[in-house]
C-alpha cells in the first residue's frame, strides 16, 4: 500500500469504505450512533453501505482489519481529518483505534 498512489478519488473510495463498515458494524452489534455520527457516516458512506460486504459478516473484523490497511498509508494532512473524525467514533463506542 506504501507504493500506491494517494489520489483524492483513492483517500475518497477509502473513506466511503471504512465509513460504511462502520455503519454495518453499528447495526450488527446494535449501537445506537448519535444524530451528528450517523448523519456523518451516512453522508461519506453514501450508496457503498449497501455494496459493503464481509464474508464472515463479523463487522468488528472488517472494521479493525480496515483499520490496519489505513494506518499503513502515509496520509498527507489534507487526507486525515475525515479518518480522524471516523476513528474518534469507533474509539468511542468498540474501542477501535484508526489513526494514531
């Protein structure tokens, strides 16, 4: 992953990505998200919450196996904020470090 480029339209597909597996992850253990953290989750994720898929349907897994790819990623400053935002939710309700 160190040798791809980091496009917006790559950080962009990145983000949607994790956004929406923390939203399935919402809904598979039952978490009820704030307004402002599902409307945020909601507006990144867009149409990939409903494309997303794992095939263990373990949510945890997909979202810190995620995590590990985008801890691998020499992100510019300009590309952290939203994954920043996005690993203060998962922090918050499992525990999930994102970013560190």
């Amino acid at each position: 992953m160190a040798g791809v480029v980091h496009s917006d339209d790559f950080i962009q597909t990145m983000t949607r990505l994790l956004a929406a597996r923390v939203l399935r992850l919402a809904e598979e253990q039952n978490t009820v998200l704030t307004s402002a953290h599902l409307s945020f989750l909601t507006t990144i994720a867009g149409d990939e919450r409903i494309r997303v898929d794992w095939p263990d349907s373990n949510w945890k897994d997909a979202v810190q196996s995620f995590a590990h790819i985008v801890c691998s990623l020499s992100l510019e400053p300009k590309f952290l904020a939203q994954f920043i935002r996005i690993g203060g939710i998962t922090l918050q309700y499992w525990g999930i470090h994102i970013i560190d």
